[in-house]
C-alpha cells in the first residue's frame, strides 16, 4: 500500500507542513543514499593510511551502492526499505542507566528473538538492501557470539553496535579486530563525573579502557553521546571531541536525549541547543578527522521524520517492528511473516504518510513528543507508549 493511497487519522494539533520537494517520488531517499555515500567516503579518507580498514571501507561504499540501487528497485514494486535498521538484540543490560529507553518502554519483556531468527532477519536486510544495522539493546554484547556470526556471514553488511563496553576484554577485542565490518560505539556522557552519574561509578574508566583495546586491535570505532541540557556545554566543546579522537574515536554520534521518563523533561535541550548543536556538529566536521554524526539533526532536510521505514525503522529483541526506538507500537512482527511484507505495514504507512507534519520537538524525537497521535493509530491496549 502506497503513502497516497493510506487512510489516516488527523494529524498533531499545531503541526504544519513542511514546504519541501520531498513529494516528487524518490526524491528524498536518492538524497538520503547520497548522504550515506558522503559519510563512508569520509571513512575512507579517513582511514586511507590504514591498509585493511581502507580495503574494508571501499568493500562497504561498492555495496552501499549496490544497495541504494535495489532499494530503488523495491519502492518502484511499492516496498519501501529503509537505509537502516535499529535491531536492538537483547533487553538485558548490565548497567541501569537513569532514563533507559529499553526499561521505560518495556517493562514486560517478550521472549527473545532466537539465534536463527536473528541470522534469517540479517540475510533478508542484505538482500532488499539494507546499508547497515544498528545492534543496540540493552547490552548487545550479551549476545557477543550472534553478533560474531553475523559480521562472518555477511561481511558485505555494516554492523554498528551501540554498547557500554563493559564487556569488550582482550579475547573480544581481538575477535573483533578479526572482522572488520563490526563498529562498536560506546556511550559515554562527557567526563567522568557526568558519565559516572547517569550510568554507574566506573563506567568512564572502563570506557577508556576498551577504547585502548580496540584502538590495539586496529578496530574503526567511536562514541556516542546522549546530549542534555546539563551536558550540552561540555559535549559541545572543541576540548571534548579533541580528547575522544586522542582515545582512538573516529566516529562521534551526539543524540539529543528523549525524555521517556516523565521526572527528566528538565534535561530536555530547548530549541535554541537543537538549533546551535547542528552547526556545532557541521563545524566539527569540517575541522576533524572523524566522522560527526548528529541523532535526529536535520530531518527538515529529508521532509521530516525519518522514522517508519522512510530512512529507519526499529526491531524489538522480540522481533516487533517499530517506527522508532522510542515509539514501541507494532502491528506485524518479523518471526510471523517475511520483513519485505512486514515493511508493507499500515501502522509504518500512516507514519510516512504524515513525515512532512512531524517537527521535531519535545526532546529530538517528533514520535514521542506526538506519541498521543501515534497511539491514536492502533486499537487501545496494543502500546505502552499511554
């Protein structure tokens, strides 16, 4: 089912549409590959004194291209394809963050996906044309030897795993080092004080730590950053990336935080920090080696939202597919049925069909600041987003 052919409920009160090209057929998504393309190709020339992350690199911008070209083909047969998928692995963790999306959103916990579950939903990313997956949790590290697997089988796929590095040791490390198409990000608040606080005494150490081991082991790695009004300052300072890229980072992620628990809306960034933090991050780009990704930035520039299956979507550690990590609503989960009929959803229908009246507010994330409207989409009791 097409976009213009979906019935859909009246949007957010006080939205407005954006006044952009995106309704041209493919217009949106050709510009999206492209910023996908630039971004590998700034990996490459970022590693280029690097023999075998150079041969990793260029591999992975040939299929990225390949990719582009059968997502194409897809929306042309009406399938829509995201880019990326957000595969969080595991509801386990063994930290308790304050403000945990995967706690808050999901207090009862499904049975896990199965270890064959996990490499058949992988082989059918790869063939409609996925770029990369997005392995978060939890700790998706819990699950370190499916991960391993994945990266061996499917070396043509780009895995990022979002984790606190608590259990990167020199065996893992080393394994990782092994397989190229692996990009662990490890989160981290700032300095020691802030990381400490939100995540847990020590954590910030043992982040410097696994850092260390992974830059021994010839390993493409970053960090990511969760901004906050109390850490906007700090994070967005020159003294900040520089220290990250002298501990080995070359891929830096700042996503602005959602405040899915109601006591924490203070930390929220205002407006004026959204604004300033996109230039903030298109300036760092431009003055240091290391790729500077901004989460949502500037979805205004792809027509709105990119969630739903427009640019991502998001698979739960039971297999339910989500527009968004921070909006836990599904009607079709990927163990029931193939993920190209799953992408035909019209829960994921309706969202794109309103991307262009979905602004970004309340916290980075235009889903969860509208969450009543996407409720509003499916019958009562099939969210816990209420």
């Amino acid at each position: 089912m097409s976009s213009q052919q979906v019935e859909y409920s009246s949007p957010p009160a006080g939205l407005s549409p954006c006044h952009d090209p995106d309704w041209l057929p493919g217009f949106y998504t050709h510009i999206l590959s492209q910023s996908i393309t630039a971004n590998i190709r700034k990996v490459v020339r970022i590693v280029g004194t690097d023999p075998s992350l150079l041969v990793t690199a260029t591999r992975l911008l040939t299929a990225q291209k390949k990719a582009a070209r059968r997502r194409e083909m897809l929306a042309a047969e009406d399938v829509q394809v995201p880019a990326v998928v957000m595969f969080s692995l595991t509801h386990q963790c063994n930290l308790a963050c304050h403000g945990c999306y995967m706690r808050s959103l999901h207090p009862v916990m499904a049975p896990e996906m199965s270890s064959a579950d996990i490499r058949n939903l992988t082989s059918q990313c790869v063939d409609l044309g996925v770029s990369f997956l997005v392995l978060a949790g939890g700790e998706p590290l819990v699950r370190k030897v499916e991960i391993l697997m994945l990266a061996r089988e499917f070396p043509s796929m780009l895995f990022a795993i979002f984790t606190n590095g608590l259990l990167i040791d020199e065996s893992l490390a080393a394994e990782i080092g092994k397989k190229k198409n692996i990009v662990p990000i490890l989160s981290i608040e700032g300095d020691r004080e802030a990381t400490d606080s939100r995540r847990s005494g020590g954590v910030y150490d043992a982040a410097i730590r696994s850092f260390s081991l992974l830059r021994q082991n010839g390993i493409f790695f970053g960090c990511s950053v969760t901004v906050s009004s109390k850490n906007f300052t700090e994070v967005t300072s020159d003294r900040f990336v520089k220290e990250m890229i002298s501990f080995g980072c070359r891929l830096i992620t700042f996503v602005e935080y959602v405040p899915i628990e109601e006591e924490t809306s203070d930390v929220t960034l205002s407006d004026d920090q959204h604004n300033l933090l996109n230039n903030i991050l298109s300036g760092f780009s431009d003055l240091y080696p290391a790729l500077i990704i901004g989460f949502p930035g500037d979805e205004e520039a792809f027509g709105g939202c990119l969630s739903a299956g427009r640019g991502f979507v998001h698979i739960s550690p039971s297999g339910d597919l989500e527009p968004c990590p921070a909006a836990p609503i599904s009607d079709v989960n990927v163990t029931q049925i193939p993920l190209r009929e799953a992408l035909k959803s019209d829960l994921l229908a309706k969202i794109r069909a309103n991307h262009h009246i979905l602004s970004e507010s309340g916290g980075g994330c235009a889903l969860w600041a509208n969450r009543g409207w996407v409720q509003s989409l499916l019958a009562p009791g099939q969210s816990n987003l209420e």
